[in-house]
C-alpha cells in the first residue's frame, strides 16, 4: 500500500510539470522540438496512470498491449484534434480498432 501512495504522489507531481509546462510557454515560440514534448510527455503520464489503476506489474504481454492502447488512443485523437483533422469517422474507428484488439488479447490471456 506504501508504493501504491507513492506512485500516486509521483504522479500528481508529474501531472503538475506538464501543466505548469503548458502555461508557460507560448507555442510560437519553441523549437519543432519542444512542440512535439507535450505528446511523448502525455503518453508516457497515460501510461502510468493507466498502469497503476489496471494494477499492471508487467505481468504479461497481452496487459502490457492493453495498457499501451489505453494511452496511445488519446494522443492519437489529440494529435489528430491539433492539427484539425480529427472527425467522428477518426474517433469510432479508434474505438472499434481498440475494442476489437482489447477483446482478441483478454481472448488470448484465458486460453
């Protein structure tokens, strides 16, 4: 329980980086560089978060998939949403391909 509190903590501190990252800087002016660091940070903080509520300890690679695609979907639709090609079409599609993939590997996981 003492870990779990701890991640929890780390968490919040790394929530509250990207933030203050945000409202700091003016996009206008920052290297190619920099404006691709929001994505990759925010993947990475969806991945944690994601891994510590399923409870994931890398116990397979079918859960580690899951959570990969728990924090990929939402950086592809806000990707998409940046550069104003996200439509509904994009978003059921993530959902269906998700789905679909989500059910093949809890499938795999009970064989």
């Amino acid at each position: 329980m003492q870990h779990k509190w701890k991640q929890i903590v780390g968490l919040v501190a790394l929530y509250a980086v990207g933030v203050l990252f945000l409202i700091l800087t003016n996009p206008g002016k920052l290297p190619i560089l920099f404006l691709l660091f929001p994505f990759v940070y925010f993947f990475g903080l969806l991945y944690l978060t994601a891994r510590l509520i399923m409870g994931v300890r890398y116990q397979g690679m079918a859960n580690r998939v899951i959570v990969v695609l728990v924090a990929a979907v939402p950086v592809l639709l806000l990707t998409l949403a940046s550069i104003h090609q996200l439509t509904i079409k994009d978003v059921l599609l993530c959902i269906i391909i998700v789905g679909i993939l989500a059910w093949y590997l809890i499938k795999i996981r009970q064989l």
